[in-house]
C-alpha cells in the first residue's frame, strides 16, 4: 500500500525569487519591466492631460515657456533665472506644440531619453538577460516617479548616463553629452571633474565641453542676457537651509523640539520651504565654501588615486623605490581600472555636492542614481552597496515627498524620523565613497608594482 503525501508550498519569498530571475533571464523582459514603468506614468497623469493640465514643477515651467514663447520674456535674456541657460530648451521645447499639451510632450521627450539610456546600459541591446544593473535603474526610476518625470532632472540623469556608458568608446560624445547636462543642471559638473582627472580622455571631454559652453554663450550674447548668464550661482549662494537638506537637519530637529527661534517658513520667491534657528547664521553664509573645499581636497584624492604622488619630472612613489627614479603609472585600459577609479571618484563628488550642500530637494537623487547604474554595471561587486544604499534612499525620499511632505512641514516626528534616515543613508555612502577614494590613494602610493593598476576591488581572478 503506498501512500500520498502533499508537497508544502514554497515560502512566498522563494516563489518571488523565482518569478523575478524567469523575468530577469526572459530576452524581453527589460523591454517589457520598461514600457510598464513608463506606461504607469503617462496611465496616473492621463486624466490631468486630458485636461491640459501640468503636475509637479511643471506648471512653473510652462509658465517659464509661455512667457518665451507668447510674450517675448525669456529666462536669463530677461531676467535673473534659478537654472542655467542650456535648461531653457528642454523647458521651452515642450510649449512649441501648446500649453495643452506640454505635460504630454514632456512624459515623450524624457521617455525618449530613458529608452536611450537604457539601450546602452544593455550594450545597445546586447545585453538584456540578467543585467541587474538595467532592471536596478527601472526600479528606482519608479521609486523616484514623483520628480524623475516631473523635474528637469528627469533630463540631466539620463543623459549622464548616456556619457558615462559611451565614454571609453566615444569621448568626444561624451563630452558633448555632459557639457549639455551641465547647462541644464549644475550637478553634472562633478562628473566632469572626475572626468577631467581621472580619465585618459580629459582633453577630448574638456574640448567637448568649451564647444558647448562656446554655443550657450554665444546665444546668450546674442539675446543681450549677459547681465544674468551666472544669475543660477548667484541665487543658489544666497539661499538659506533648505528644510531637506542634510545641513538643515540640526535645525530640523530645533524647529520640532520648539527650541526657542527655530522654525520651517515659507521662501516666496524661490516656493520652497527652509528653516532657521539659532545659529545657521555661520551654516548659511559658509558652507558653500565648505562644499568647494571638500570637493578641492576630494579631487586632489582622486589624483592621487590616478597618479600617484607627484614629484620632479614625474610621478613616482614615496618610499625605498623612490630612488629608482621617475616611473610612469601605466593606467589599465579595461572598465575595472581606469574608468572604475573615474566612477568612484565621480560618485564622491557628486555626494560632496549633495551632502555639504545648504539646497536639498527630492530630486538631488536623481544626481547620484545615474553613476550608481553605470557603475553597478561595470562593476557589480564594487558598487553593489552603493546600489543598495541608493535605493533605500530613493525610497525614503519619495516617502518623505509627496508623501509625508505635508507633516514634515508641520514638524511631525514620524516625518522628521523619515528624512532624518534619507539623510543618514546619504552621509554613511559619502563616507564609504570617501574611504575607497582614499584607499584607492594609499594602495597607489603604497604599491611595489606601478606598472599594474589597482582595481577598486579584489577579485579571486587578481
């Protein structure tokens, strides 16, 4: 007589996992995880098209584009302007086809740069079945829905993407392509730097980037707006603690506490919201020179970490092999050495802008998201805690906006709590970046063997 047992289900954990490796290891799956990501968008915001109507910063800039447009006032040409001068097209672009349907054409022009992005986070197609990178940037450009297809740096991010990926193959468009973020946002620029010093292609990104700072000054001449061409550094320096920011946090927890002078309040004329309390005074007026010295002091890291310790008539390293002679670092040519030591290094500047920076909006994640995809694509092992990092960070800042913004303005403690953990999460991948910069730095100086570069992480096959 035999008998029949039943067998127990799997855990639903295990049946999870299995149900997302058939998705990752299906040759469709990135193309379908993407269109579903990006159909949600434009399914949520149909009725309010349908309408004519614009969400997120977007009614500011339509606003921005119609008075282009239809009234001849044009930001930076007119009048002081928050932005560079490259972001007036990407703000204008979407008003040519009317105010009804500048939210549509906007969701199309950066799903146009998404899929771009995402061609070549999969080697142009090539690479479509468990590319954890690909499907980690479709997750957490979901996460961060409410401002990566709502703000401008829904246009920078992908673009930096599109650099990074194409550096090593085609410099001089990744010059290009960075030179055109930067002109839209500012934040591409510590991407650049780390191009600058680290990369063998520093000459041909620096000459891509003059051509294009040649042509949006030169437009700017034409239209008379030289008076306002830096008016968005201006602006942003004069700024007080902006409620989200990782400096603004001591205050944060005044204001909530009611220490005696502290307090979130309304700026009118930028429409955000900041905080003060007993002394930000010295927070406010210094800490942009802060920032620019901690990014001087990160740089000189980074070459370092490329070079070695500069000395008469070449690099060479300190130490008993000093008297050897001037050596040459021969730099690897692979993703794992040069341009991994680029990513970390851009990675830590981009950080340094974040985490010393008096402005903090929920968008500033879009800053680190598009490194952390490149890099978790070139090296899985190396920036897997990044990756990790990043994405409970993108997923606290959408809870804290739109979310719990409301009750953070109004100093609830959960809310506090909720940002307190984003900021927490952004200082400690700082502080890792920074000690794998500086590590990178002392095995560089440290090392027997100069002829070998060292990668950012040992592997079993080094």
């Amino acid at each position: 007589m035999t008998t029949s047992s039943a067998v127990a289900p799997a855990p639903l954990a295990t049946r999870l996992h299995r149900r997302r490796a058939r998705v990752q290891a299906h040759p469709r799956g990135l193309l379908y995880g993407f269109v579903a990501v990006h159909a949600a968008v434009f399914l949520v915001l149909t009725p309010l098209m349908i309408g004519g109507g614009v969400s997120g910063d977007l009614p500011l800039y339509r606003l921005w584009a119609t008075g282009a447009l239809s009234d001849g006032v044009w930001p930076v040409l007119d009048f002081s302007w928050v932005y560079p001068a490259g972001a007036i097209v990407p703000i204008v672009l979407p008003n040519v086809f009317g105010e009804q349907h500048y939210q549509f054409v906007w969701l199309a022009l950066l799903t146009t740069l998404d899929a771009v992005a995402l061609w070549l986070l999969t080697d142009r197609g090539r690479w479509t079945v468990d590319n954890e990178a690909a499907w980690w940037w479709l997750l957490v450009t979901l996460l961060l829905a409410p401002v990566a297809f709502l703000r401008l740096e829904g246009f920078s991010a992908p673009l930096v993407v599109a650099a990074l990926m194409l550096l090593s193959r085609r410099p001089r468009v990744a010059g290009l392509l960075l030179a055109v973020a930067t002109w839209i946002k500012v934040w591409p620029a510590a991407v650049v730097a780390a191009v600058v010093v680290g990369s063998r292609h520093r000459v041909v990104v620096v000459r891509a980037g003059v051509l294009v700072t040649m042509v949006v000054v030169s437009c700017v001449l034409l239209g008379r707006g030289t008076d306002d061409i830096t008016s968005f550094v201006t602006m942003q320096s004069g700024r007080a603690l902006q409620l989200e920011s990782t400096l603004a946090t001591p205050w944060l927890w005044m204001a909530m506490l009611r220490v005696p002078g502290a307090s979130v309040y309304q700026n009118v004329a930028l429409a955000t919201r900041e905080v003060m309390g007993p002394g930000d005074t010295w927070m406010i007026n210094d800490s942009t020179q802060v920032m620019l010295a901690v990014l001087m002091l990160l740089a000189g890291v980074l070459a370092v970490a490329t070079f070695g310790l500069p000395v008469s008539g070449g690099f060479r390293r300190r130490g008993p092999a000093a008297s050897a002679g001037p050596v040459t670092v021969v730099v690897a040519r692979d993703r794992g050495g040069e341009f991994g030591t680029v990513l970390l290094g851009a990675l830590t500047l981009t950080l340094a802008f974040v985490v010393f920076n008096k402005v903090g909006s929920p968008q500033y994640l879009l800053w680190i998201v598009p490194i952390v995809a490149v890099g978790y694509s070139a090296r899985p092992e190396a920036f897997r805690t990044p990756a990790v990092l990043t994405a409970w960070a993108s997923g606290l800042t959408t809870l804290v906006f739109p979310i719990l913004y409301r009750p953070l303005i109004e100093l609830n403690p959960l809310a506090v709590l909720v940002l307190g953990a984003r900021n927490s999460l952004l200082v400690v991948l700082f502080c890792w970046c920074t000690a794998r910069l500086v590590r990178l730095a002392v095995v560089m100086v440290r090392s027997e063997a100069f002829e070998v570069r060292v990668p950012l992480v040992a592997t079993s096959a080094s």
